[in-house]
C-alpha cells in the first residue's frame, strides 16, 4: 500500500559544479532523486550545461508508507560520460521532508538552494529545487513525469503514428495487384465483343469456339472437324470414278 502524499520536484539548474573529470571534457550533468531507493527518477541530459546547467524539468517522485517526518528526498547530480575512469558523481544534497512540513505544511511550494557535496564532504556547487509535499493528483496510466533511474533522455514516439500504418492495418498494395490469369475476379473485358466472363455462378453461358480461342469444356478437338470433312471428299471423288466407268 502507498502513501497518501507525493512530492511534487522542480529542479530548475545548478551552479559552479566541480568538473571531476575534465581529462575527457566538459560536464553532462543530469540530476537522479529519489525517497524509496527503489523508486528512482532522473532528468534529461543538459548536453551542453558544464558547470552551469540547466533542466527547468519537474519530476513527480511517489512515497512509501511510513510517517511524512522520518522521510528524506535525496538527490544526486550525475556526470553521464561513459569512459572507463569516469567518475558519475559530481555532487549529492539531501532534504528532510519534516522541514517542509514546518515550514510550508502540505500542499505549498517552497524554494530551497541546496549544497552538493562529494562523499568525502567537499562542496561541488549548488542547485536550485521547488518542493511541494502533496496528495496524489490524477496521472494517466503509464508512470510518472520522468523516464526511469538510468534513462539518460526520453524515448522517441512509437511508430505506428506518422509515417507508419497502426498495428492491424493492411500492408500497402496488397489488395491492388491484378489476380493471376484464369481468375474472372476483377478482369479485364475479353476482346472481339466477346460475352463477360461469368466466373464461377450460377446460369453460367457455355462458351463456343468461334473467336479463335482454346476449346474450352465438353467440346471436341479441333482436329476432329478437319478428319470428317476429309472423309466427305473421299466419297465425291469415289463416285466419280464409278460414273466415268
């Protein structure tokens, strides 16, 4: 079972961040928060930020069920190189979530700027936060506002909207090709005023032979009228022959 609040984050930007690992160039700092470690959410990459970044990004962070005042908002602000001595962390702040509840109660807004320190207690600059200790507001299904711990920028849009047919569409072409020969499916006219053809129903013409087409169905071979009509001149010429005698 949850807790019936949330805490509502707005990290705005940082200032003077310590570069640890200048030998491979400039910062590219994101910010991980959490109060359950293992509900963890992160920022976007300021690409560009350096010592001085900027996220003006609010996260929704969900709380376990234990009192309000023995709960802490932890935040980490990590260097998102991948090279092998890279060193992620540049700074940690932590805030107890009974001192906004002295000081604003639930539901207000307050502003703090936090110190980031290195675990051995060295500063390492500053960030600006919004806090508001809240009841859960309406989300739609899906998560929170942030990508989760180890997501360095958010996903792109699933394909299916834009340039890609959504899931149960047919494929392109496919009822547009022309059926193979022999099928009267969508066939082109038959030529020399020949009649339709009628496919596969009922009443169905028998076709004839007269237009120089194939035999078709229950007719006889070709051949079969040339052999008869020879047969006819063999008897004129065999009368012939008996009347000249």
């Amino acid at each position: 079972m949850g807790s019936r609040y949330e805490v509502e984050l707005k990290l705005s930007s940082a200032r003077a961040l310590k570069n640890v690992n200048w030998r491979h160039g400039p910062n590219r700092p994101y910010v991980v928060v959490w109060v359950d470690p293992s509900n963890k959410l992160s920022t976007r990459v300021d690409e560009s930020g350096d010592t001085d970044a900027n996220w003006d990004q609010t996260l929704t962070i969900p709380l376990p069920p234990k009192p309000l005042e023995d709960q802490t908002l932890y935040i980490d602000v990590v260097h998102a190189g991948s090279e092998e001595d890279t060193k992620p962390l540049i700074g940690s702040a932590r805030l107890k979530l009974v001192d906004i509840l002295d000081d604003v109660g639930i539901g207000e807004r307050v502003s703090r700027t936090l110190s980031l320190k290195r675990p051995s207690g060295r500063p390492h600059g500053k960030v600006e936060v919004s806090v508001t200790i809240r009841e859960p507001s309406y989300r739609a299904q899906g998560g929170y506002n942030a990508p989760p711990y180890g997501v360095r920028d958010y996903s792109p849009a699933p394909q299916g909207y834009g340039g890609y047919p959504p899931y149960g569409a047919p494929p392109q072409q496919a009822y547009y090709s022309a059926p193979p020969s022999g099928y009267p499916y969508n066939a082109p006219p038959q030529p020399y005023n020949a009649p339709p053809q009628s496919g596969y129903g009922y009443n169905a013409l028998p076709q004839t032979a007269s237009y120089g087409q194939g035999s078709g169905y229950g007719y006889a071979p070709q051949e079969e009228k040339k052999k008869s009509k020879f047969g006819g001149m063999g008897r004129d010429w065999l009368w012939v022959r008996l009347l000249g005698l």
